[in-house]
C-alpha cells in the first residue's frame, strides 16, 4: 500500500476517534475508515419464539437446515470458536481442532451460505435463522418485521471497511482527492442510505436519519461494541483455518 498521506485527507478529522488507530494501521498512515458493522445472528421469532443469548444456541437440533451464513472462514470458524470461549485469533492448534469439531455439529443446521445477500433468503423465508453481516439484518427487518437480531453473550466478530491507495498508483493526488469526497459529511450519509452499515463519521451522523441512529442493530450499545473483536493477521495458523474451511464446505 501507499501511505495515505494524511495531510492531503482533510476530511479526515470528521471520524469518530473510536475507528481510528486501530492495531492494524496506528495513525491511520494507510488505511481511512469507510464503514463498519458486525456478524450477527437474526431469528425469524414468528417461527421461533425465544432469546438467543449465545452462539451455542444455534446449535439447537430445532434449526436444522433453517440457517443462512456468511461464506467467510474467519466468521464461521471464529463463531465456533467464541462458543468454546476462546479468541476469533485463537492460533492453538488444539483449539482450532476443537472448534472444527463443532462446526462439524452445526453443519445439519446451515442450508444457505451468502455473503452477498443472505437477506434475501431471510425475508422470502427460505432460511428462518441467520449469520449475517448488519447491514444485511437490518434491511431483513425492515422486510420482514418477524425477523430480530440478537447478540450472542460471547461477542461480535465486528469489522471495519477502509479505503487504501495501492503501491506504485499512477494518480496518487487523485486517489487522495476522491477519498477525501467520500469522507464529506453529505457524501458519507448518502453512502450510508444505500448500504446502512454503522458510518464511522461523526460528522455525517447529522444527515443520517434518526431512525437509523437508534437502530440497534446498526448502532449497538457500547458494552456490545465494547465485547467485539477484530480480526487480526493469525501468520501460519492462517494454513489450519483454510483445512478447516476446506474439509467443513465439502
């Protein structure tokens, strides 16, 4: 990657400090912050009254093939993994081999993987549980008001999007100028109207609608944002994660 070149980012300083500085990038010297959100688990409580209060109540015999996940390694490993209690980084291979044991148990529950659009078989009721990104569990509610998200006890594998200028770009000064766009306080809240993730721009939150704002499944509590997780680089371990995902996709 290029470094940013913050000074030239103006716009910048429109971001909630709580998104900035993060492990990956301190100083935001690569990377300026576009949108965030969280895994969560959304429930048609129509079809299945009741709380889901931690991850292993998806693991419930009631669910079979009614879930809908994300195709994405880290999530689905990561949710097993939050289960047992341990890290979404977890590097142990012990652990691992533990969690892919458990993924094994889910399998008869999961009919659909989508990341693209795992809302669509939520609200046509073709899957009646989900793991999905917010964004996606909020538009499902708004379709089908049956469908609430919940937050597992064990926390969120929460992320946050960034804009990045690639190594050796032919119009840096150009890439620098349209970021900076993207960060205007209008621009950002009309970016959030068409893909309502959490915006980590304080300064358009004021043209964002209120119900928005307090929609909790786009804008959590803080002890839930405060239990979440990022992932991080996990090195060599990253070769158990794929034998996992390989041997549990098949």
């Amino acid at each position: 990657l290029e470094e940013i070149g913050t000074s030239k980012i103006t716009n910048l300083k429109n971001i909630d400090p709580a998104y900035k500085n993060l492990s990956y990038d301190p100083g935001n010297k690569y990377s300026v912050p576009y949108l965030c959100g969280d895994a969560v688990v959304v429930v048609n409580t129509k079809k299945f009254p009741g709380d889901i209060t931690s991850y292993s109540d998806l693991w419930d015999g009631k669910f079979k093939d009614q879930m809908v996940v994300l195709d994405d390694e880290r999530a689905l490993i990561g949710m097993a993994l939050k289960k047992l209690g341990y890290s979404l980084n977890e590097t142990d291979p012990a652990k691992l081999n533990q969690a892919e044991a458990e993924l094994k148990k889910l399998r008869p529950n999961i009919k659909i993987f989508d990341s693209d659009s795992p809302k669509t078989s939520l609200i046509n009721g073709e899957a009646s549980v989900g793991y999905v990104w917010t964004a996606e569990a909020a538009l499902a509610e708004k379709d089908n008001k049956d469908l609430k998200t919940f937050f597992p006890k064990e926390g969120m594998y929460t992320f946050e999007d960034n804009l990045i200028i690639p190594k050796n770009a032919k119009n840096k000064k150009l890439a620098q100028e349209f970021i900076n766009f993207i960060l205007e306080p209008k621009v950002s809240a009309e970016i959030s109207k068409a893909y309502p993730y959490t915006n980590p721009n304080a300064a358009a939150r004021k043209y964002i609608s209120p119900a928005d704002l307090n929609n909790k499944t786009l804008y959590p509590d803080k002890d839930i944002v405060n239990n979440s997780e990022h992932v991080k680089d996990v090195g060599d371990a990253t070769k158990l994660y794929d034998s996992i995902w390989t041997q549990f996709k098949q």
